[in-house]
C-alpha cells in the first residue's frame, strides 16, 4: 500500500516511474542537459523526445496568480511551427505527466519538470484547489473569451490584464498580456513576436529575444533515503526524505527588466536543493525498507 506523496514532484516522479518502468534513483537515463527559459512572467520548461526535438514547453508562473486565474500552460509544438496554448490547473499535471509519457517525452525531461514542480511547491499556495481553469488558449484567454479582442485591441493592455488577474479571472498574469497584445480582429492565435521567440526556443537556438533568460541544468544527483519508522492504527508508516542536488547556470537577458541575467556557467555551475519527501503505509510489514515503493 503506498500513500499520497507529500511533495508535487514526487507525486509526479511515482507516476513517471509506473509509466516508464524508472526502478532506479540517480541520475543513469536523465539526458546531458536541462533548458528552462524565463519569458515574460513564466518559466518554460522544455520538454523533448528521444529524437531530441521538442515536444513542447511547460509553463509555471514567476508572478502571483490566483485560483481562478490560469496556472500552468503548455505550449504544444505542431507541424509546420505551430502552437497550441492549454491551459492547466496544478491538480491536472499528473494527468498531463502521462499524456506526455505517451506522447514520447524523455525520462530526463519529465524529471528536470517535475524537479521544477517541486521548486514551486514550496512558496506556490492552493495547489490541492481545482479552479476549474482549462482548455485551449487562444490570445491569452481561454478559446470563446470575448475579452480577448477587447484587450488586444488596447494600446497597452496591461492595465486591463493585471486587473482581471487580480480578480481571479481566467488569464494568465504575465504571459496573456505577450500573447494578446495587438491580436484584436487578427487571425492569429497569439501575439507574432511572442511566437517568434516560441519558434526560436523550439530550434534550441540558446539567445531567442531580447528579454529571455536560459537555465542550463546538468542531471541531479541524489542522497540516500533517509527512513522513519512509525507505528499507527495497527499498520506501519515509513516517510523518506532524500535530497536531490542540482548545477546551473543562467544566460540571456532577465525577462522583467532585459539586463544581462548571466550567472554561473558550464565551467563554474551554481547549486540548489531539493528535499524530495513520501510516505508509504504497510500492513503485513514489521520494519521499513531502505527505499520507498516507488525509488524514483
């Protein structure tokens, strides 16, 4: 018997390991390099295939959002370079993780996602609430939205954006705005320019537009599981925490204000941590395992 995961990403990496046949920890099937691009308010997560093109990226916001408002998106390469926006709320990634999965998305993006997932979690608030937020995303709005027009065709149309968003309305706060501006009347699903700098990631050119930063991660590494043991209500629980190491280093231009956002680099990476967290329940057990079910 296995527990509801603690922590987003590891909810994710149990999924990831049913869905892929991942058995073992450590870093032997995760590819060479990691990319998340910061545009606009959001950070892009790449996600790729075997053949190494990109199937999409996935969006997490840098700015506040509300329930109510969109808080995730994927951006979905098509044929011909094209893009569909949809939009996601953060109880629905489990699901997404496994469309992916079929859709061939490597084992090494998946957990560079859900690494990122994580790194949410810990300041990111009502992530367990559904607000009912999804469905494709035409302007920065949801596919229908009569106020997409409407915004695009305001000169400037981040007053009316950050007020929607402030409302809890089914925008995306620092992304609709790139994707809106100036579409009012046009037969286009998103902003050109933003689509241009869409187009460019998707080639993994590393300096698309002038005010995108690229995060460049090696594969993590792990420590050991550390266990605790508890007896309850005639069965054991077993928690397991583990740290999950990573290295970076940041290109481009910061997305808020286009300064030089270089920090680190290849030869000189910078680290962060992760404290990955699961609980797994036994009854016909009398100590815990060194690892949890799901050793990801």
């Amino acid at each position: 018997m296995w527990s509801k995961m603690k922590i987003q990403g590891v909810v994710l990496a149990g999924i990831l390991a049913m869905g892929m046949g991942a058995s073992q920890s450590n870093a032997q099937d995760l590819g060479s390099r990691a990319y998340v691009h910061s545009v606009g308010g959001w950070d892009l997560i790449e996600v790729k295939d075997a053949t190494d093109s990109v199937l999409g990226f996935w969006g997490i916001p840098r700015v506040p959002v509300e329930v109510g408002n969109i808080r995730r998106l994927w951006f979905e390469a098509l044929p011909n370079n094209d893009w569909d926006v949809w939009a996601f709320e953060p109880v629905a990634i489990s699901a997404k993780v496994q469309s992916l999965i079929q859709a061939g998305a490597t084992s090494a993006s998946l957990q560079f996602l859900m690494s990122q997932e994580s790194m949410n979690a810990d300041t990111a608030i009502n992530l367990d609430v559904d607000g009912g937020v999804e469905g494709l995303v035409i302007k920065g709005f949801i596919s229908g939205d009569p106020l997409a027009d409407a915004a695009g065709a305001l000169a400037d149309p981040d007053p009316m954006i950050d007020l929607l968003a402030d409302v809890g309305y089914p925008i995306a706060p620092g992304m609709t705005d790139l994707m809106v501006d100036g579409t009012a009347g046009a037969n286009v699903d998103m902003n050109p320019a933003t689509k241009v700098t869409l187009d460019c990631l998707r080639s993994l050119d590393s300096s698309c537009g002038d005010c995108v930063c690229t995060r460049t991660e090696l594969p993590p590494t792990y420590s050991v599981w550390t266990v605790y043991e508890f007896t309850e209500q005639g069965r054991l629980r077993c928690e397991y925490s583990r740290t999950e190491s990573h290295l970076y280093w940041d290109e481009g231009f910061f997305a808020d204000n286009c300064e030089d956002c270089t920090d680190g680099s290849a030869d000189s990476p910078l680290p962060y941590i992760i404290i990955q967290q699961t609980t797994d329940y036994w009854y016909d057990l009398t100590s815990c395992p060194e690892t949890p079910l799901f050793d990801f």
